[in-house]
DNA sequence: CCCCCCCC
C-alpha cells in the first residue's frame, strides 16, 4: 500500500475504510495531492463499497470520504465549494454570500403558470465560488435570509453544469435549491472573504471570447465625468467611464454604473488603483470595452499583490509608458467618438437613406470651411446661453438668452456664458457635407472656446475672428460624430443630421488605426 | 425550471 503514506491527514479514514473491508480494490480511490480528495466515483451515489446507498444518511456513520460533514478528515468541516460536481450528491457548503440578485418571476415554459427565482454567490473559506439559484418556495422561504455579506451553511441542493451565457462566476458548476433545501444561518467567519478578486491582466481579454466577464486590477488612469440619462427603455442611468491601465502595456474604457458613478470626481482623481470584480468586456466599436456589472464588485487602493504590483509598475516608470489602448480606436482622453465608423460619402449616404430610428456615424476628416455669412448676412457664431441648473440632472438650461441675459424659460435675469453654434463643412477624401456643429463639437473643431470667439470678435472685430477661423481649416484631422435623426419640418418628414461631438485624432492612435487597417487590407489581397 | 446584467 504505497499511496497510503500520501494520504497523511486524511489517511486515517480510508485505513478505517479498508479496516471494515469497505473499500473494493478495483474502485481506486486515487488521492490525495494533501490538500483534496479526488475520486472518479460518485460518492453515496454508488456506494455499495460503503454501507449501501440506503444507509448513507446525514449523521450516519457512513465513511464516505467526500462528505466531509461529521468526520475529522480535514480541518474544515464543510465540503469545499471549489470541488463540487455531479459526482457528489451528498455535501454541506458553508459560505458567504457576496452578491444577490433581485427576486424575479417568469412564465414557466411548459405552461403551467408563473415561477420566481433569485440566486446569489457563494464564496467559502478556501476561496471556491459558486452561483446558487433558488426557485419557486425555497426562493419565497429564503430571499430574505440570505443578505449579502452573511455566512450560511447550505446542503440539498442540486449540482448542474453551469450555463456559461447567464453564468459569470468562475464556476464549472452551479447550485439550484428547491423546496428540500436546507439553509442556516451562521456566525461570521472570519475565514471566508467578503469579496474574492481573480484578476487577469489587461492584455489576456485580448485573446478571449467576447463577450466575456473578468475581474481586473488597474490603474485609473483617465475618467469622464459622471453622466446622467435615459436610456431607450426609459431607464434612469448615471454611468461613468475610466480607462484603465496595468502592467500588461494595455489601456481599456470601462464604465461603471448607478452610485459607483456618481462618487466625487476626487475619488478617481491622483490614478488610484482599483480592482473590479464582474467586468463584461464587449466589442464595441471595434474596440473592446468593460462594463462594470451590478453584481461586481469594485475596490479602491484594495490591498492585494495585483494592486501593490500595478501601483509600483505605474511609479516606476509605468505612467510615462506607451500603452496599448484596446476600446474604440478614436481620441485619447476625455469624450469619446460612438457611431460606426464610414468615410464622409457614405455617411452622408446613410443619413439620407435613414427611415426609421436615430443613427450616429462618424467619420475622420477635415474642416474645410465656416458658414461665415448667408446671403451676404453675418451669421453669429456664437449665442448667449443661461447657466441657471436645471431641475434634475443639474445641467445648465442652455437657452438663448436676450441682451439683457433675461432668460425667458427660467422667467429671470441669470448668469450666462457663450455657446458656439457654427454651420460646418467637413472633409475627406470621399467628399464633404455641412452640419450643424454644437457647442462642445464645435470647441473642439476650432481648438477654441465660445469665450474666447465671443471675445475676440468684440475686442478686435469680426474680421479677425473670421480669420482665426479661417486659420482652422485643414488644420487638424478630427473624428466627427454624426447625428441623423428622422424630423417632421411643417409636415413635411426629413432627416435632421447635426454633429453632437467631434475630437482631434491621437495621431500615435490613428496612425495604428489605419496601419490595422492596411494589414487588413492585404491579408484579403492575393498572393 | 430563469437568463435581465444597462449607454453611447
């Protein structure tokens, strides 16, 4: 008997076993690497080796090696989450629940009327996660009970192979409890984790299947301000998004949701280091970009070795790298470009074909001219816009005011400040078309604040302003987004097209942008 | 047995 010295603090069981004569010699019990049990067999399930599979009862003396309850094999007296299987029928969890998702009832699919479910995360003391579901009475008996942050026992249960489109958690299997469930609540144990990060570096999403979920650890390296909106299902949204950078030579956006968002920007400030758990990484763009589930989990400055390792790399020298960014190929750094990217004919194209819903494009071209007059008429570049916060998301009213700043929708005098509102032609080696260039859009073109066109052209005159813009065209490469949008105009259906937003090119970025782009080209040509 | 995981 060789292998019996390995078996060293869980030896002493299978020694009883094989005492009794239970253990059949062709069964091979081939453990253990000391620290699991491992066998090919089902447990109780086939356990004619045992006692029989009758007698192989809760606080039975049934040796069975993989259920740990009632023996003093191990320290632990608690099936460990990371070995569950099909193979083992018969087993006690004790874990912590990390997060929980809200009760939900659907239509059962064979008719028979409407079913509830909710399932949580289980993590336990040497590490394991799971996804426990429970449905219909054991989710009416138990949603309450099991809050997050709290430590449960958990045994009759289901074990199924977990479905990889729905299931995130690092998992081969999940949990499902019905009706026989047995819960119970336990003291805290200070052994299990409140939250269990398993970062991958930034590079490896590069190489997996999207969509796809991983908890990463990087440096804030960038983040916009939080943003407050409605989203086509009428939904209230804050989000926020951060680049993040580690040590792995890449930068990617992810947004972060709800109140996670709406933390003080002083919080994202001085590149702190976060981990986040439940990250969704999706192509978006052509770029790949994360997403902070609701059930994940984020921690600032956590102290873990990812994090002093990420921290020290960016001190060291990290900050100053050249990075890798992974999201949409458009700008560095602040608002970033959506819409699908085409050259100038075929946006234009498209938004005169549009029918239905809203579309964004965008394109990388030039500006070529300013609407500077119409009919020999000056046109103004600029309006004086209210600053008074409107109610609700506390943006300012923007509304045109009159000379004597009298805004007419918050019925008073108030502050107000300079928008650029410029009618601009923009350009690329397709063709070009004119658009309505917004305030933020049109800073951007110009490289220019509305303050400072407002104030040039009152100190030093219209045609020095017109030749400052003038000095723009062809200047930069911008990436412009488009708006088409279907209008009503007297009755009349048309296309309203108005460009929301533009940015100069990172021209390191675009340049890999179009380098991408001619490998492309000639891995489709023929050799 | 469910299945949404958000937005441009």
């Amino acid at each position: 008997m060789s292998h019996i010295s390995a078996l060293l603090v869980k030896g002493h069981l299978l020694l009883q076993l094989q005492a009794k004569g239970t253990v059949h010699p062709a069964m091979s019990i081939d453990f253990c690497d000391g620290q699991r049990w491992r066998r090919k067999s089902a447990c109780c399930a086939n356990a004619t080796w045992l006692k029989g599979p009758k007698s192989c009862k809760e606080d039975d003396s049934c040796f069975c090696p993989l259920r740990l309850k009632g023996t003093s094999m191990t320290g632990a007296d608690f099936f460990p989450i990371r070995e569950l299987s099909t193979y083992q029928t018969k087993w006690t969890i004790k874990g912590r629940v990390t997060s929980k998702a809200p009760l939900r009832t659907f239509k059962q699919r064979n008719g028979s009327g409407q079913g509830k479910v909710f399932h949580v995360e289980l993590l336990d003391a040497e590490g394991g996660e799971i996804r426990a579901s429970f449905f219909n009475d054991a989710a009416d008996k138990h949603f309450e009970l099991l809050e997050v942050g709290k430590c449960f026992t958990l045994s009759k249960g289901q074990v199924k192979l977990a479905n990889r489109q729905y299931n995130a958690c690092k998992h081969r299997y999940e949990l499902v409890f019905d009706k026989a469930c047995q819960v119970d609540g336990v003291a805290d144990d200070g052994k299990i984790d409140t939250v269990k990060f398993s970062v991958v570096e930034l590079r490896s999403v590069k190489g997996k299947t999207l969509p796809c979920s991983v908890d990463v650890c990087g440096i804030v390296k960038d983040y916009d301000k939080s943003f407050a909106f409605t989203s086509k299902d009428g939904k209230d949204l804050v989000k926020r998004t951060l680049t993040l950078a580690d040590d792995s030579g890449i930068s990617m956006q992810v947004t972060i949701w709800g109140d996670r968002a709406k933390k003080e920007d002083s919080e994202f400030e001085g590149n702190p280091v976060v981990a986040m758990k439940g990250v969704s990484v999706k192509v978006w763009q052509g770029g790949l970009s994360g997403s902070l589930m609701e059930g994940g989990s984020l921690a600032f400055n956590p102290d873990m070795p990812e994090a002093h390792k990420v921290k020290s790399w960016w001190t060291q020298g990290g900050h100053a790298q050249s990075l890798t960014f992974i999201s949409q190929t458009s700008g560095g750094g602040g608002a970033r470009i959506a819409g699908k990217l085409m050259d100038v004919l075929e946006m234009k194209q498209k938004s005169e074909q549009l029918v239905n819903e809203q579309e964004m494009y965008s394109a990388y071209c030039r500006l070529s001219s300013v609407q500077l007059r119409k009919r020999d008429e000056i046109q103004p570049l600029y309006y004086n816009a209210c600053l008074e916060p409107k109610e609700g998301n506390g943006l300012p009213c923007n509304r045109r005011v009159d000379e004597a700043n009298f805004c007419a929708v918050c019925n008073k005098t108030v502050k107000a400040a300079p928008r650029l509102n410029l009618r601009c032609r923009f350009e690329d080696a397709t063709g070009n078309f004119w658009v309505t260039t917004f305030h933020p859009a049109a800073e951007k073109v110009l490289g220019m604040t509305a303050q400072e066109v407002a104030d040039i052209e009152k100190s030093e005159g219209r045609e020095v302003v017109e030749a400052k813009l003038k000095s723009c065209y062809y200047a930069q490469i911008l990436q412009v987004q488009l708006r088409a949008k279907p209008d009503n105009y007297n009755g009349e259906q048309r296309t309203n097209v108005s460009c929301p937003s533009a940015q100069p090119i990172n021209r390191r970025e675009h340049a890999r942008f179009m380098l991408k782009e001619i490998e492309e080209m000639l891995a489709k040509a023929v050799c």
